[in-house]
C-alpha cells in the first residue's frame, strides 16, 4: 500500500461481514483514496474539487451493506475496502 506512505496516518484494510452463515453470498470490493492529491501529477484547482470522490467505491459498499442489515436481508455480504489517504507528502 505504497499509495499511502505520504500521509500522516496508515493505510487501512477494512473487511465487513453480514449474515455469513446464509446460503446465498455476495462480495462487494470498494476503493477507499479519502484524499487524491494526484501524486506526482499534483492535480489543479478545478481538479481539487474531486480530490474526495476516490472514496466512492467504499462508500457505496459500505451503504449497501447497511442496508441490507437494516432490512435483515436473507443473504451473506462481505465488504472489502482499503482505504488509504494519497499524498505527495503528508500534512504534517
């Protein structure tokens, strides 16, 4: 997770499970970059107003898989996000 290694705070792998033991299992894998400055390819001005959307892929897991709890869904969910914050150098 070399992605991470400008940031002040480690790199993550989060793994959520819903009802494991029933018949019918789906995974879902969802990227988490919480902030995007681009790397070495800093990004521009117009560009930073979606340094945040690198998330969505793990918010959506993550809201799929509240839901289905919420609505005590019959079947197996496993959710896989590493979520990681990509800096050039770190806020410090």
């Amino acid at each position: 997770m070399g992605v991470g290694k400008g940031s002040d705070w480690p790199p993550y792998f989060l793994v959520g499970k819903y009802n494991s033991k029933a018949k019918y299992q789906v995974s879902l894998i969802g990227k988490g970059v919480l902030f995007d400055t681009g790397g070495y390819s800093l990004k521009s001005p117009a560009g930073m107003e979606t340094m945040k959307t690198g998330m969505s892929g793990a918010a959506s897991a993550w809201g799929v898989i509240n839901i289905i709890a919420r609505t005590n869904q019959d079947i197996g969910l496993t959710v896989y996000t590493p979520i990681v914050e990509k800096w050039l150098v770190g806020p410090r």
